[in-house]
C-alpha cells in the first residue's frame, strides 16, 4: 500500500489481518477479520469507523491496540480469555477452535463499541509501538562510535530505545561495547509517560495478541525505564532538529525506527534538510551520525539500519550495515556494508 493512499476501511483491516497472518500472529489477525466482518455487515462497529482512511494511518492497529488494552485493563474478559501475551489461549487452540472464533470474534466486537469515548481516541492517535527490539539494530550502530554518545530520537513515543544500552543487544553484530550515553532526548507529537499506569497500558497493547515474547520484552524495558531517565518532548521532528547541533568531544547521533512511512513528503524533506544543515558543522571531534531502522527497498517487509555519518571534510558516508524484521529480529548484517539508496 501507499503510505498516503485513500483507502476503504474494511480493506484496511482485511490487509492488516492477512499482514499478521503472515507474521505468525493469527489471533491479531482474527481481531481484525472480526471488526471488519462486523462492519461490512453493517454491525455496531460500523458506526465508529470512518467509511476510509490514509493506508498510513494503519487503522489495524490502532483496533488492535484498541482490544488489547480493553483485554489488559479486564475490561474485555472474552478477548483476554484468548490472549497468549495475557496467558490465554489461542482461539485456533482451542478444543472446538469454530465456537472459540465465534466467541473471540464477538467478545473484539463488544471491545471496541462499549466504549464510545475509548475507541474515539485510539482511533485519533497515531500508533505507538516503541518497539524495543529495535534497539538491537540501534546497538549495532552505536558500537560503532569511539566517543561519548548524544543520542537524539525523533519520534521517541515513550523513549523506551533511548535506554538501548540497557536493553538487549546481538554480541554477534556488534563490534564493541556500546560507549556511554551522556544524553537521551527525544521528540514526539504525543509523547507517552512509560512510568505511568496510563502510558504503560498504552504502550502494552501495541503488541500483537500473540506475541508473548515482545509482550515480555516490553515488560522488561518499562522497569529499565523506570530506573534510567530520559526526557521526550512533544514538539515536531522538524522542530526539534532546528534545536539540536553537534557538540565537541561526543558523537551526536539522531535516530529513528519506523517512522518514516507517518511522515508526509514534505516533512521527510525538511527532515533530511535539517540533517544537512547540522552536518554542515560536524568536525572529527564533533561528528554527527543520523542512524535509522525503516522499511528498505526490498519492500515494507524488510528493515534496514543505514548509518550516515558527517565526520567534517564534505559531505556524509552512507551505508546499510543490517537488514532484519520491522520489530529488530532475524537481524543479519551486510557484508562489507553497502551505499544506502534512499
């Protein structure tokens, strides 16, 4: 899909199902077969829909974080009953998986249309992932760097990937021990408090229903949260990097990880000119890296770090050092890295 194509609804949450399928997550997937079935019939979920969205929207998942959090607050005790990451059990497990589908499909549908109120707003708010198996891919980058680190998210969500050095890596892919953090900024449009009840549930029920092993990791990075500061502000991308320069003695490096595909063309282009001006002023003693983890170009399906670097002397070096997964697994580097087309 384009990420700005105009799209009907029901289409939305039918690719959506069939992406999870695919991912080995059927259960997310039968939450929104479940919605979309219901509203294509005409059913109570038809009247809180839009009739269409912006494909990069991704409607899917903001119902599906939508039931998960209703499952996780026990407000929606037929969904949870068939969550894995909530110690359920699959409805494709169950003894008569056709009566535990029905069941499943109606307990989604009674999540998303009880609260009026609650669907209105995770409809309205851009999904926040903050999927911190990204962070492995962000590792590999900073084990890179001979120098203190400044290091600068945009579109942080809750800035749990700030704490990366804190969060597990791949020893494999890395070529040193990650150098120490003396700064962890981020920037978000709706930046989520991780240290509250309110943001930890939001952030929980992002994860695929299925998925207990992100369900855990995410549960292990919200107590690492807890005990490392960071700060995210709630300011634009573009915004954010009209502050920011780099600084002797450290390596400033701004990141990201799949949020490009949220940004209009115009803000992708102020994004990459801001970066360009900040590099203008990178010297050997203060480089800046811009470090990214978003969809390449062999398709949504496969994610690539590429790292540019402006170490003063011209223009950047870029290169793409790993390839894996949206969420961080299945990584795989590059042999000899290779220039980044992008």
């Amino acid at each position: 899909m384009n990420d700005h194509e105009i799209i009907d609804t029901v289409g939305a949450l039918r690719w959506q199902a069939d992406y999870c399928r695919s991912k080995g997550s059927p259960v997310a997937g039968a939450v929104c077969d479940a919605v979309a079935d219901d509203a294509q019939a005409g059913g109570p979920t038809a009247t809180q829909l839009p009739e269409r969205v912006r494909s990069g929207d991704w409607i899917g998942l903001r119902v599906m974080g939508l039931v998960h959090r209703m499952a996780i607050a026990r407000r929606a005790p037929g969904v949870a009953v068939h969550a894995p990451t909530l110690g359920g059990t699959s409805p494709f497990a169950a003894a008569d998986p056709g009566t535990a589908l029905e069941s499943f499909a109606a307990a989604v549908v009674d999540a998303v249309v009880v609260d009026e109120d609650a669907t209105a707003d995770a409809l309205a708010r851009t999904p926040q992932t903050n999927e911190v198996g990204r962070s492995r891919a962000l590792r590999v980058a900073l084990s890179r760097c001979t120098t203190p680190v400044r290091l600068l998210e945009v579109g942080a969500s809750a800035g749990l990937n700030l704490r990366c050095d804190r969060l597990p890596g791949d020893p494999a892919l890395e070529d040193g021990p990650i150098p120490p953090i003396v700064e962890r900024l981020g920037c978000d449009l709706d930046p989520v408090d991780s240290t509250t009840p309110q943001g930890r549930l939001w952030l929980s029920g992002f994860v695929w229903l299925d998925d207990v092993e992100r369900f855990a990791a995410l549960g292990a990075a919200l107590e690492v949260a807890a005990s490392v500061p960071a700060e995210v502000i709630e300011v634009d991308a573009v915004t954010f990097l009209d502050g920011v320069a780099v600084a002797n003695g450290c390596t400033t490096v701004v990141w990201h990880s799949a949020v490009w595909p949220y940004l209009h063309t115009d803000t992708r282009t102020a994004v990459t000119e801001r970066l360009e001006r900040i590099g203008s002023g990178a010297t050997a003693d203060a480089p800046l890296w811009h470090v990214s983890w978003e969809p390449g170009a062999d398709g949504p399906d496969q994610f690539e770090l590429v790292i540019e670097r402006w170490e003063g002397g011209g223009g950047p070096t870029r290169e793409v050092a790993v390839v894996g997964n949206s969420h961080g697994q299945n990584l795989r580097a590059v042999a000899g890295g290779r220039p980044w087309v992008g």
